[in-house]
C-alpha cells in the first residue's frame, strides 16, 4: 500500500520493495531488540510520517495502544486506510502538532513510550516528545550518527522538560548495515507547564547546549 499510494500521495523517498523492508519495516522494529514492549500498553509516534516507526511496532507487537501523530493531513488520510485494511485495533492515527497533543489533557504526560523518527534534531524533540511521556516512562528517539552531537547539544533541554538520558544503543541493520542509535531517555519529572512553547517554536528557538558559547 506505501508504494503503490506513493505514486499519487507524497509519502516516502524511499520506494524499491526491499528498500522499504529494510529502511522502514526492519527500522522501526530495531529498538525491540532491547526494549522489552510486552512490558508497556500505550505509545505515541509523533512525526509518524507514512507509520514509521508505529505501524510496524503495532504489527508486532499487538497489546500495545498506539497513537500515530502527524501534523500534515495527506499522511493520516493514509494511515486511516491502512489500519482499515490490516484491520487493526487499539491503534489510531491523529492530525495534529506535537505542540498541541502535548497541551491536551487527553494525550499530556499519558504514554509509557514516545517514539519519533527523522522529525527534528534531539533537543527540539525533547520538547515535542518528553511531555507526553508518564513519569517512569520512556522517550526513545530514532537517530543516526550525528547522535553524540545532538545528545550533548540537548543535554540541558532534556533536563529542563523532566527527563534523563538512562543509556545508549547502537545497532547496525539489515544488508545495508544501516546505522541507528537509540538513546533511551527515561521521564524522571513532570515537564513545567511552560513546555512545550507555541507551535513551531521549539524546532525555531530549540534550547541548546552551545559549546562555543559556554567557554
Ligand atoms: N517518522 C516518519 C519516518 O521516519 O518515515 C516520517 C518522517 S518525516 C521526515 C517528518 C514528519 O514529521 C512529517 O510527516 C511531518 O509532517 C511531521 N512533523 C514535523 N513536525 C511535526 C510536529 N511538530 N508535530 C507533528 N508532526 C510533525
């Protein structure tokens, strides 16, 4: 279905079958590999995009509640008929900003895993994911090797929005040997009711760690 919409609805860049299995089936369930998801019942993917990763950990792993959020309408028209098709349950897909979600009591501070994937550098993403996390609850971003970078660039911003990095993996995938890091970051405090800023501004103005500026 991602392929053949794609040739009419701007989904993905990526469009050969295997390269599809590969980069975004294969991907998105990487993190299973050290992530116990029996253990959970509800996730959010914000930035889901096409349905990745949410979709394929859906697949896989049945029990847990997913919510797969995007900004852009086109993508979840999509996703509505993929869940329709595969007939799943205990999954929806939501048009809307992270921003927003996170200021609805329906969604703030309710999930036990948060994931994103190729949405924004990692501070920015602190701020758009970390207060829909629980407390005790896990953000776990999707991220390739620019990763010690950002992770010391939002060093403060995750912090700030009540979490903590708790450890790192590094997995390599596939034929490809695809290289993807997951910091785990666990949520060890509510986020201040001042976050996350209005739209946009978190990806405008990300609150960072800037080295330079620190000597
Ligand atoms: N996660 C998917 C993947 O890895 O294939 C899609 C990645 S795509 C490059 C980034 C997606 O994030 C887009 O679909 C865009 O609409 C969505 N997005 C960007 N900023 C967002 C925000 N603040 N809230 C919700 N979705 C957002």
């Amino acid at each position: 279905m991602l392929v053949e919409t794609n040739n009419a609805v701007n989904l993905t860049a990526i469009t050969e079958f295997d390269e599809v299995g590969e980069k975004h089936f294969l991907d998105s369930v990487a993190s299973a590999a050290f992530i116990d998801f029996k253990k959970y019942e509800s996730l959010i993917d914000i930035g889901t995009g096409a349905g990745f990763p949410g979709l394929p950990l859906k697949i896989l792993f049945p029990h847990l509640n997913i919510v797969l959020a995007d900004s852009l309408n086109k993508r979840i028209n999509f996703l509505n008929l993929v869940i329709e098709e595969l007939e799943l349950t205990g999954v929806c897909a939501v048009h809307g900003r992270a921003e927003e979600l996170a200021r609805d009591p329906e969604y703030r501070e309710r999930f036990d895993i948060c994931v994103s994937r190729a949405v924004s550098r990692l501070s920015s993403l602190s701020e758009l994911c970390l207060p829909l996390v629980r407390q005790d609850g896990l953000f776990i971003p999707y991220k390739s090797k620019e990763v010690n970078e950002e992770l010391q660039e939002a060093e403060r911003a995750i912090k700030i929005f009540g979490g903590e990095i708790s450890e790192k993996k590094d997995i390599y995938l596939g034929s490809s040997n695809l290289f993807r890091s997951f910091p785990v970051i666990k949520k060890v405090k509510p986020t201040p009711d001042l976050y996350p800023r209005k739209n946009g501004v978190p990806q405008k103005k990300p609150i960072i760690v800037n080295k330079s500026a620190e000597k």
